[in-house]
C-alpha cells in the first residue's frame, strides 16, 4: 500500500468527537447513570408485591447502592487523575451494564441487592472521572453541567420508569434494557472521544482511600458540605420512601404517582440550577439553603393536611433549594481545584453527598418499621433535614468563603 493511501486511511481511524460533543456526551453519562440509579424507585412497590418485602428492605436496597457509591468514590474517585477519563469510563460504563442485566433479570431480593451494590460500585467510578472531564473540557460550562445533570437524571429515570410500569408490559425488564441500549452507545461515544488530562504516576497510591484536600479549599468545603450532605438526605426519602408517601396522600395505587414526588424535586432542581447559574456561588448557597426550610416545612403541613397538590407544591419549592444548594456547593469548591485535583476533590464532594443520601434513609426504613410508621417518620426526616440546612446557612454566614463568580 502506498504511503498516501495509509495517509487517507489514517483520519478515518483516528477519528475524535470536539470538545462540546464531548462535553455533552459526558454529561449525558450522568443523566443516564443517575437515570439508572432512579430507575427503581417507582418498581419497590411491584417488588415488595411479588417477594413480599418490607419498607425496612426497601431502604436496605437503596442504602446498598449508596455505601457502594461512596466506597467505589473513595477507593477509584482519583484514579482517572492518573490513567485519565476514558478508560475508567469504559470500563465502569461496561460493569454499570453488567448491572443492568441483573436488574433486568432479578428474581428476588438476593439479585436486587447484587445489582445494586454493582450499580453503586460503577456509578461512584464513574461520576468523579465525568465531572472531571467536564471541567478539563469547560470551565464554566463544565461546572454548569456538573449541577444540572443529576437532577435531570435523577428526576427523568423516576419518571419514565413510573409511566413503563404504568403503561407497558413487563415493567421489570424493559426499562433496564432500554437503559441498557443507551449506556453501550455512551461507551462508544467514550471510545471515539479525546483524552481531556495527561497520564501522571501514582495510580496505584490512588487506589488506598485517604481524605486530601488541597489547603485552597479547605473553607469552601467546610460550607459545601453540610449543604450537600442536607439536599441529598432529602433526595433519599423521595427515592426510597417517597413513592409510598405520595401513593398514600393521593391515596392511589399508581406507579406515576410513585416516580411523581422524585421527578418534581429533581426537575425544578435542574431548572433552578439554570435560574442561578450567573449569581455568586455564595447567593446560589444562600436560596438553595432558604428554599431547602421553606419547602421542606411546606410539605411538613402539606402531610398533616393530608393534601397531595400542597405536598408536591412544597416539594417543588424544596426542589429550588435542592437545586440551587447543589450548584453553590460545587461552584464555590471547584473554580478554585488544579485540574490533575479535580476528580480527587469531586469525589470527596460526592462522598458526602452520597453519605447524605444513603444513611439518613436507611434509619428512616427502620423507623418506619419499628417505630411510628411511614407519616411520623416523614416528619421526624423532614425536621431533620430543616435543622441539617439551619446549620448550614449558619455555617455560611459565619465563614468568608471565596466569592466564587461563575463565567458567563
């Protein structure tokens, strides 16, 4: 062959996705890995139907994911610093698939709880490579990116899991392997996608959990966290003993009202990240902090009046103070991280925010099992979360953080 042939040749092989494909695949990643994660939600009822299970081991599943979550963040969270993003994407995407099929194929708790521990492990792989990478990307774009996609995964994966279980046959199996079909085609977006950091030794030393944070962040994260830790407790009841909650106020056996609660939280959490996306981080922390007490103690009274529109109001309303406690959080943080210390510092963020959405619902199952059933223990959470932002919007005002202004 003559060497201009091979020179033809060559582009065709080596061919790359730009930088905003890219960042779009890579947030795209996260819609569908959160969606993955959500996808459940309005399938416990069908579950514990056919197994015959109780909220407690509703909780128990959801839990697993997120201690699998957290101890995939802190044993893989810095490792693409090191072998950079795509080959940790590929290979979490392919375990995150593998998970799927279980899912698809479960037949009893055993295989739940498997996929979900799997699920988690390639889920806290994943997240800290993407958010990563978004930055290395953009900046500014990344950033943006980082805050709204959860919520649009989070809130999209309820809802169109609730509507196939409501609306198709065999709800258990298709919607894994309609998430499925979606993730193989990322992984080959992955594969055709540049490489966004260089390679630096020490992957190995990566893999031993340690908590480091560079001195530059030390304060902002101090802020970020208990903020974190508050919007994703709340997150927690919604995925795992919302469905029942709102099933139960509208009095309705429905799977769409199942996924209702989650979407509205995640949806307007999505939207409000967009409303406050040129505001200073601090002002973003402030309304996600008010918006996180004012809604959080609507639904309180919504519960008590037994009105299903006023819950989902006040939950729209906390959804506001999800989004927007999010989005400051991160902002406040990463603007100031090196980027061979992005992934590291994003996994920490996501250490606390996935430790606030596991163990608080873990303890709420039991409460509603062994102690004053499913309303009390949605009040008892909802004081719980109020004071967990409370504190944090003290914590806010008694420390400087570094005004964080987001680029335009």
């Amino acid at each position: 062959m003559s060497s201009s042939a091979v020179l033809a040749a060559r582009p065709a092989t080596r061919f790359r996705l730009g930088r905003t494909p890219s960042l779009w695949l890579l947030a795209s990643i996260v819609v569908s890995l959160l969606a993955a994660s959500s996808a459940p939600t309005p399938l416990y009822a069908t579950y514990q139907a056919e197994w015959g299970f109780s909220p407690m081991t509703t909780t128990v599943v959801f839990g697993v994911y997120a201690v699998a979550v957290l101890l995939s963040l802190l044993v893989f969270g810095r490792l693409s610093d090191h072998v950079g993003r795509r080959p940790v994407l590929l290979v979490a995407l392919l375990v995150q698939a593998a998970a799927l099929v279980v899912f698809a194929f479960a037949g009893g708790v055993p295989e739940l709880l498997a996929a979900r521990v799997v699920q988690g492990l390639a889920t806290g792989a994943a997240l800290a490579a993407l958010g990563a990478g978004m930055l290395d990307i953009d900046r500014a774009r990344g950033t943006t990116a980082n805050a709204v996609a959860p919520g649009i995964g989070t809130g999209g994966g309820a809802l169109l899991s609730a509507l196939v279980v409501q609306f198709l046959p065999a709800p258990t199996h298709l919607i894994y392997l309609a998430l499925l079909g979606v993730l193989l085609l990322q992984a080959v977006g992955v594969a055709l996608m540049p490489e966004t950091v260089s390679r630096a030794p020490g992957a190995r030393h990566s893999l031993i959990p340690e908590i480091k944070l560079p001195r530059t962040v030390r304060g902002p994260v101090a802020i970020a966290a208990p903020v974190l830790f508050a919007v994703w407790a709340l997150a927690g009841f919604y995925a795992s003993l919302g469905p029942s909650l709102v099933r139960g106020l509208a009095g309705s056996t429905s799977a769409v009202y199942g996924g209702l609660g989650l979407f509205v939280l995640a949806a307007v959490a999505a939207l409000s990240v967009l409303a406050v996306n040129n505001r200073p981080a601090r002002t973003a922390l402030g309304v996600g902090i008010v918006g996180l007490i004012v809604g959080v103690t609507g639904s309180l009274f919504a519960i008590s009046a037994g009105s299903t529109v006023a819950f989902l109001i006040a939950t729209g309303v906390a959804g506001i103070g999800f989004g927007s406690g999010f989005q400051g959080a991160i902002r406040i943080v990463v603007p100031l991280v090196a980027a061979h210390e992005r992934a590291g510092v994003l996994a920490l963020l996501y250490v606390v925010s996935y430790l606030g959405l596991g163990v608080p619902a873990v303890i709420a199952g039991y409460l509603v099992v062994h102690a004053g059933g499913l309303l009390d223990t949605a009040r008892e959470y909802g004081i719980a979360v109020i004071v967990l932002a409370a504190l944090a919007g003290l914590a806010l005002l008694r420390r400087q953080a570094p005004r964080v202004q987001a680029a335009g």
